[in-house]
C-alpha cells in the first residue's frame, strides 16, 4: 500500500514542490511517479525512484529514504497543473498512492 | 508512434458484462506485457489487469479477481478485458497500457497510454 501526501497543494509558478509516498513495506526501487492533467492519460515521468522518462523535463527529480520515496518539481511551470501519483511494482497488486492535486496560482 | 486505442466502454446494466478491446500500433506487440487499469471518479487510479507479452501469465487486481479476465491476440495486436457481474462502483474510465519490460514475465513501468475508454454501469 502507498500512502501519498498531501492530497492537494497550490504554488506559484517558479517555485518548487514535493510530494511524498511512503511505502507500507519495502519495495525496493520499484518506484514510479506519474502525471495526469484532466480528461488526459497518465504520463509517466520517473521511474525507478529516479530515473527520467525519456522527454521529461529535468525539473522533476525523484528521491528515496527507506520506505519513503518524494517527487520535487522545481521551477514550476503552468503547465505542471496536475495530478501526480506514486506507484510501486515491486509485487501484485500494483498500487498507485491517492493522487496530490496541484494547482498553479 | 506507440499508440493504444481503447474501445468498447459505455452504459451497461448491473450484473451485466462487457469486453473492452484495446489495439496497439507503432511497436512490437507481441513482445511486451499490456496493463489495465481504471481511473474511479472522483477517486484515483487502480491497476486492473496485467497479462504477459505472450498471454501466458495473467495477473489481477483484489476487487475485481473472478469478475474479468484479460487476454490478447498477438496476431490482431490487441488486448482485452473481459467484465462479468458488473457492479456501480466499477464505474470508471478503463485504460489500457504498454509495459516497459520486453519478452519478460516481469511487469515494470508503464510507458505507452491509450486515452481510455469510459464505463458506467447504472440501471
């Protein structure tokens, strides 16, 4: 199971921003961070904890503490209004987090 | 380029059943493991279904095991999901996905999208 927070955050554009995942067990670096703006599919960003998807703005960069695992976008940029969600596939089911909602003033 | 199309969502009654198809062009099909997974309204995304690059191992989501079953014909590059027993709070959009992992029984990321294909089981 994967716990993601916040569930909604607002910022400004050229700020940064960190979401966070924390596993209920390990999962190892069976990680990945994906990107859903409305009515659009998912869009995989990073994978492996922090490996870029190949056409992925380096502004997104993922990180891992033991069991917690966190996505900072930094510079943000308009079109980073999304939902961003966690998901491990280290064993079945996978598990995507709840989702963080964020909005860009 | 990859792309994956999904059809045949749309009204059903509860307890009915329906088979979602989802084609695939711009890579080799055949050699990659296909996900489903839903997006609930109002809620986030649930991975569904996965199934093997050959249709040989067939993985399944707690809430819906014994109600879907997934498949894939190689030779018409397409995948399936089969629904049976249909509930209200299977409403959903239902999309379909491409895994990273080649020729692998393994199931990593998921790379290739379709743009999804929306349930709605209501009487």
């Amino acid at each position: 199971q994967m716990t993601q927070s916040p569930s909604s955050l607002s910022a400004s554009v050229g700020d940064s921003v960190t979401i966070t995942c924390r596993a209920s067990q390990g999962i190892t670096n069976w990680l990945a961070w994906y990107q859903q703006r409305p009515g659009i599919a998912p869009k995989l960003l990073i994978f492996a904890v922090s490996s870029l998807q190949s056409g992925v703005p380096s502004r997104f960069t993922g990180s891992a503490s033991g069991t917690d695992f966190t996505l900072t976008i930094s510079s943000l940029q308009p079109e980073d209004s999304a939902t961003y969600f966690c998901q491990q596939t280290h064993n079945f089911p996978i598990t995507f987090g709840q989702g963080t909602r964020l909005e860009i003033e | 380029q990859e792309q994956l199309v999904e059809s045949g969502g749309g009204v059903v009654q509860p307890g009915r059943s329906l088979r979602l198809s989802c084609a695939a062009s711009g890579f080799t099909f055949s050699s990659f493991g296909m996900h489903w997974v839903r997006h609930l309204p109002g809620k986030g995304l649930e991975w569904v279904a996965a199934i093997s690059y050959d249709g040989n191992h067939k993985y399944y989501g707690d809430s819906v095991e014994g109600r879907i079953t997934v498949s894939r014909d190689n030779s018409k590059n397409t995948l399936y999901l089969q629904m049976n027993s249909l509930r209200p709070e299977d409403t959903a959009v239902f999309y379909c996905a491409k895994d990273t992992q080649r020729n692998a029984n393994s199931f990593h990321y998921m790379d290739v999208w379709g743009k999804g294909t929306t349930v709605t089981v209501s009487s």
